[in-house]
C-alpha cells in the first residue's frame, strides 16, 4: 500500500540545500538570543558572519562612517625664535623716545693725571634720543551657530576661532622679525657675504670657525645683561652639525652630528636658536611650496635679558602694556541663525636699538 506524503513532507523534500542552512541559522541565531549576555560570543560572531555573507550583505552596507572622537589632523608651524630675538618691552605710549648715550663717549677719555694744585680734566658727555612707534595688526575669525551646534567629536570650532588667529598673528609677527635680522643693512656694518669656496657646504667647506670668530670679536656691548644667541635657519645647521671642521672638535668625546648646544657652548654663545618655520609661497589656485623663512644666513645678537637704562642689545619689540587684546561676540545678523567672531590685536613695533651689537653672515651656503 502506497503511503501519501502530507504537506509538510512535500515541503521538507523540496527545500534547496541553501533554504536548510539558513533555517540552521536562525534557530541557532534564536538560541544564541536567548543565551545571558556574554555567552559564547565567538560563536555569535561566526554565525553573524555566515548569515552576512549567504544573505550578500557587505560591512560597509551595514555601517556609516563618523569621525573619530580621539583622533584628528592639524598641522602647526615649526617653533618661532622672533620674540627670543628681540624680546618684549611693555610701553605705556603708542610712542615715546628712549635715551641713547654717544659710542664714542665711553671709548675716549681726557688726561688723567694731575698735579699738586691741578685740577682734574672734565669729562665731555652728550645724550641724544631716538624713538618707538607702535603699529597696530589683528586678525578675525567666525564661525556660525550652525556649524557649532552640528559638530561633532573632535571638532572644536570656537576652540579653534581663537587659536587660528593667534597662529597667524604669530606667523606674521615672524616673518617681521625674520626680516629685520636677515637685512645687512641693519647691523651697521657689521657682516660679511660669503660667496663660491668660502661658503660652508662648498667642496672645500670654507671656514665656519673663523667666520664665528670674527663675528664674536667684532660685538659691541653695554652695562645692561645680556646673551650672546647665534641664529640661523634649519638649512645652515644641518651644514654645520655635520662640517668636518666642528665634528673634528667633538669626534673624541661625541658620536654623531654637532647639537645645537656643543656649537653654541664652542663658540661661546648661551644659545642657538634655529629658524625652522615654514611658508606657502605660492599664488592661490597654485600647487604648494613651503620653503623655509630663515634663508641662508647666520647671525649672532646680543639679546637683552631684561629691559634696563643701560642696555646695548641689537633689538627689542616693544609692545602696547595689556596686549594683546582679544575680543569675542555674537552677530545675529550674520547667517541663518548668527555667528561668533572674534579678533585678537596687538600694537607693536620691533625696533633695532644697537646694531653694532649683532653681526650678520649673509649667504653662509648657497
């Protein structure tokens, strides 16, 4: 007797070996549901694997990208040696005179001796004067509601309002000084050009040691403190740091390249400070270019510890007292919603004092 399959058998007997595996699945998924949390974790992963990959299910299909919330990209500019260049004296005017007693003074005396009942030669003394005049420079920065209210972790915009502005205000304040320091003509006769086999990273090296050298020797000073600090660009150090002459001085006692501090403590100087910052030089819309702002130059200054009546330094920055000021408010009238701004300004002035108390070597490499 021929026994009739019901319904269900008929279905069980039809059902592909795909539609099987996948009723696999789901009971165990059902299971692994019902298991406490924790339970056999590895398993869960394996069988949700398996069910992506029957169903054609890719990771990137089931997960939207968000940004990170402990990770992000900014870059800075390398560390400034302007303001340690010529350093900060707090003014009370936006300009004033400051007093300037006569070189030659102090260098010259009348005859000193005397008789019985002689009287002693007087001195000849003279004062003059030179001045300051600040400069006003700011920047601004905004950012609307919108913009605040839809950021995510690890933006932080009116964090970054203020910092934007300080970093370019800090950037054009060194391109300033750069500036001053690097021109010849500022150092009141007090330089040498180098040029072909005098130059350090010359075939023949030039000499790096007598160039320092004469530059020591030809420093003017005064009564006030003050440090002796050499400067150049990144370029000019690394030349120096690996000269055959200056590693000849350290090859029994050192290994490795001359540091900044062994050439300054060999030359007798109480730092070396190198320019490392960089700038885009290139027009809008063009590739990038981010050459150096040092150039090629080597400089030492006497650099003033403090602001005194009797200093001779080769520069001081002299500055608004208060500055700089930082303002922060909302525009409602700005945008959808409003915005913030804020702006950060500073009157200032860098001024040569003495220039006969620096000496510049212009052109140290090619």
């Amino acid at each position: 007797m021929t026994v009739g399959l019901s319904a269900a058998d008929i279905i069980q007997t039809q059902r592909t070996e795909q539609g099987l595996h996948y009723e696999k699945l789901a009971k165990e998924t059902r299971r692994l549901l019902r298991a406490r949390v924790g339970e056999d974790v590895e398993r869960a992963k394996r069988l949700n694997d398996s069910i992506l990959h029957l169903k054609g299910v890719s990771p990137s299909q089931v997960h939207s990208n968000a940004f990170l919330a402990n990770l992000s990209v900014q870059y800075k500019n390398d560390e400034y040696i302007g303001e340690s260049l010529m350093p900060i004296v707090p003014c009370g005017k936006r300009s004033d005179d400051y007093a300037v007693f006569p070189k030659r003074e102090r260098f010259a005396f009348p005859d000193d001796a005397i008789g019985a009942r002689g009287r002693a030669n007087e001195l000849s003394e003279s004062r003059s004067s030179d001045n300051y005049s600040v400069k006003d420079y700011a920047l601004q920065n905004f950012v609307d509601v919108e913009t605040v209210n839809n950021q995510d972790a690890p933006f932080d915009e009116m964090l970054d309002l203020i910092e934007a502005i300080n970093d370019g205000l800090a950037f054009k304040r060194e391109k300033r000084i750069a500036t001053i320091v690097t021109t010849a003509g500022n150092y009141a006769g007090n330089t040498v050009t180098l040029a072909g086999s005098d130059q350090w990273n010359s075939a023949g090296g030039g000499d790096p040691i007598k160039n320092v050298q004469d530059a020591l020797a030809a420093l003017w000073m005064g009564q006030g403190r003050t440090r002796r600090v050499m400067f150049s660009s990144l370029e000019v150090y690394n030349v120096l740091a690996r000269h055959a002459a200056l590693r000849d001085l350290f090859k029994y006692t050192t290994e490795g390249l001359a540091t900044r501090q062994q050439l300054a403590r060999y030359f007798d100087c109480d730092d070396y400070l190198i320019g490392a910052a960089r700038e885009d030089t290139a027009n809008a819309g063009a590739a990038a270019s981010y050459p150096r702002i040092w150039g090629k130059h080597l400089g030492i200054l006497r650099v003033a510890e403090r602001a005194t009546r009797r200093s001779a330094h080769f520069g001081s920055t002299f500055r608004s007292a208060g500055d700089p000021v930082t303002n922060e408010w909302f525009d409602a009238a700005v945008g959808k919603a409003g915005g913030y701004l804020a702006k950060v300004g500073v009157s200032e002035d860098h001024k040569v004092v003495a220039g006969d108390t620096g000496y510049l070597v212009v052109n140290a490499i090619a």
